[in-house]
C-alpha cells in the first residue's frame, strides 16, 4: 500500500490510523518494481526528463529528487513516517542527533540570540552552545529543568529558544511541556524539546504545545545500535524551510541505508518501548531495596518527584534509570562497572542490549566540574539503560559488583 493509498484508507474510514499501523505503513511510495519491503536508494543524483524539468526542479517549481544531500527517496520515506508518528508537519533528517540540534540552532537563531537551556541535557550539546555557538555570538543561560520561575527569569528580550530535555539523561528529571511551552509563547520563543528517551511512542511534545522536537535516531528509533543519524520535526515553515535550508546548504545528511535502518526501527518501535519500560520499572524497584544504593532516578517509582507529571503526560515511565550508590566514590562506581559481564560499558543507550556507564567520566567527561555537580552529575552516580534481556539476568549481573560496596 502506497502512502497516497494509506492517506485514502484513512478518510474512508473516517479517523486517525494506529501508532503501529504508521510505524509499519507511512509515507512510503511504492516504486515500478511493485517490493514489499521499502527499497533503498544508493544514488547521489537523479536523471531529468529534459533540461526544462531539471531547471523548474532547481528552482523549486516542480516538486522532487535534486541531488542525495537534500532530497533522497529513502530518507524521505523516514522522515515521513517519523511525521506520522510525533504528529508533525515535517521532518529533517540528519546525520546524527548532534547534527541535528547544530542544524536546529543554525536555522533558527542568528547573532545576538539567546537560549535558555536546562542544565541536565546532554554533555556534547552543552559543549555545542557553549564552544561553538558562543562562537557565532549566540549566548546561552542555563535553569533547572523543574523550576518554571527559574525559566522566566532567565528569559530575556533576545531570548529565542527554550531547549529541554525531558525526561533528562541522566537523571531521568520531567519537565512540564505544557507549561514551558505557554511560558516560551508568552515571550515570543520556541520551545525546542529533544524526545530521545520517550519517542513518540511514550511522548508528543508538539501535542502539548512545543514548537520544534529533537530525535538522536540512533538510541530507540533504530534500537539496535546499528546506524547514526538524527531529526529534526515541526511546522513547513520552521522546520520544512528554516532548518532544511541548513542541511540542503550545510549537509549534515542522513545516508539512505541509515534511513532504511532507522525505518525497520521504526516498525517495531512501540513493542520494544513497552519491553524497555517493563524491564527499567522491575529493576528500578529492585535497586530502590539493595543496601548498596542510596538512591534510584525513575520517574515509574512513585517516590520521584516527577511521577505524576510522567504520568500525565507520557504513556510510560521510560527505559532509562541512574543510581546513586552509598559509597559516592568514583572509585566504587567503575567496580560496579567493571564487575559487570552482561551488560555493555558503553555510554550509548536505547540499544535492545543493557549499557551501563559512569556519567562523570563519560557523557559528561566534558563539562566542568562545577556545572556537572550542578546537574546532579556526581561520582557515585551509574546510568542504566535497560536492555530487552531477561531481568534476573541483568540483576544478577549488578549484584557481583553491588555485593561487593555492602
């Protein structure tokens, strides 16, 4: 079934078509070779009809393939089933999550602008306004995710971008969309939210008022960990025209067989979430009783602060957790980690494989001292993302490290 096709069904049936029929179905134009399975175009450009179609295709009059950095037909099928699936107008594929929150802030801010950002956002992109658009005079202000009056009044008349992540890696804090996005209108901002950790199978930011939404592909779309990329969704004007004129210019681009991978991804979204979140709350409860920890950061535990909120406004809690354990050395978190033989020491996630990593000296190696204490980043803190093995596997593996700080 064609996308035109899948359009059609839905009118005749008069409503929404399921997550999961998006996921599998959405935005794929079936070629002359009739395929099942969506194919993917390795071609760095394309073959007109005739000198006049070539010029009305560069200048935008006729609709369709220029050249593989901005128009591929594969990646456009990704783009157009992620549309479906957050409820976006259009997407922007890129070549990595990073790639895409850089092609975000070049499409939209100038010299002059201003960003207030959470502190607990990742540690690349933190270095990313603080590195590189600093550079292009762009200042940034960081706030605490959960302090709305810390938000307003970090506000000022240049501010023109509000950026959050919710749930936050990785400390798993919730932030109030809904609230954050009326604040940012008021002030005449866009509220930028980057949905790695929840996907638009837990979580709609644009659903409840963001303006642009973030996506690292290479976490839970692919779940697999086999392939880099990232996107970028929001309104045609935003993000069809603001932020694709970057990438058409600039290239960080999504190759087509990443695009085919994220698609497969994409099929099976929304059963693996609902494992990952199975997996994470059992574990979470698990750790929240071993003697060896002082703390778990889950927002499925009733105790987090942001439980209620997650509830609300996510359809579960999530497959990432942290950890802080009594003994708040850097030297007792490696030999948790280092005890493990299951999991993987990597500080990637959203993999079907449970990683587990030290953030201090990983994902926010980068950031000063005095900003990462700030964010909650402390030497006895582990970040779990949970995998899609069987619990009392990944809990036994914990056990011979925890065993041993008792």
């Amino acid at each position: 079934m064609n996308g035109d096709d899948l359009l059609a069904l839905q009118a005749e049936l008069g409503g929404e078509l399921g997550f999961d029929t998006l996921a599998v179905r959405a935005g794929y134009q079936r070629t002359n070779e009739a395929e099942h399975n969506e194919a993917i175009f390795p071609t760095s450009s394309y073959v007109y009809q005739s000198a006049a179609q070539a010029a009305a295709r560069f200048s935008g009059d006729d609709p369709g393939n220029i050249y593989s950095r901005f128009t591929n037909p594969t990646v456009r099928t990704f783009e157009e089933r992620l549309a479906a699936l957050e409820g976006a107008e259009s997407c922007v594929a890129t070549a990595s999550g990073m790639a895409a929150i850089m092609s975000t802030c070049l499409g939209l801010l100038k010299t002059g602008d201003h960003i207030v950002s959470s502190r607990a956002i990742f540690g690349s992109t933190v270095v990313l306004f603080n590195n590189f658009m600093a550079r292009f005079g762009v200042d940034t202000t960081y706030v605490d995710l959960t302090d709305l009056s810390a938000w307003e009044a970090a506000i000022q008349d240049n501010t023109r971008i509000l950026f959050l992540e919710t749930p936050s890696n990785p400390l798993v804090e919730i932030a109030d969309i809904a609230q954050l996005a009326e604040l940012a209108h008021q002030h005449d901002c866009l509220l930028v939210v980057d949905n790695c950790l929840c996907t638009p199978a837990l979580q709609k930011p644009l659903a409840l008022g963001a303006d642009v939404v973030i996506h690292s592909a290479t976490k839970y779309i692919d779940g697999q960990g086999r392939g880099i990329g990232g996107a970028v969704l929001g309104s045609k004007t935003l993000v069809g025209e603001e932020v694709y004129s970057v990438l058409r210019t600039t290239g960080p681009t999504m190759s087509p067989f990443n695009a085919w991978i994220f698609l497969k991804g994409l099929e099976t979204l929304n059963l693996r979430m609902q494992a990952h979140c199975r997996n994470a709350r059992e574990l979470a409860l698990w750790l929240s009783e071993h003697p060896a920890v002082a703390k778990v950061h889950y927002p499925g535990l009733k105790d987090h602060p942001g439980y209620e909120l997650a509830a609300r406004q996510q359809s579960d809690f999530g497959g990432l957790l942290s950890f802080e354990l009594h003994n708040s050395s850097r030297e007792a978190a490696w030999q948790v980690v280092d005890s493990t033989r299951l999991l993987s020491i990597t500080a990637n996630l959203g993999d079907v494989k449970s990683t587990i990593t030290h953030p201090a000296t990983t994902t926010h190696g980068r950031v000063p001292e005095e900003d990462r204490l700030k964010a909650g980043i402390t030497d006895g803190l582990l970040r779990i993302a949970v995998g899609l093995e069987t619990l009392d596997d990944i809990i036994n593996d914990l056990q011979r490290g925890l065993s041993r700080l008792v």
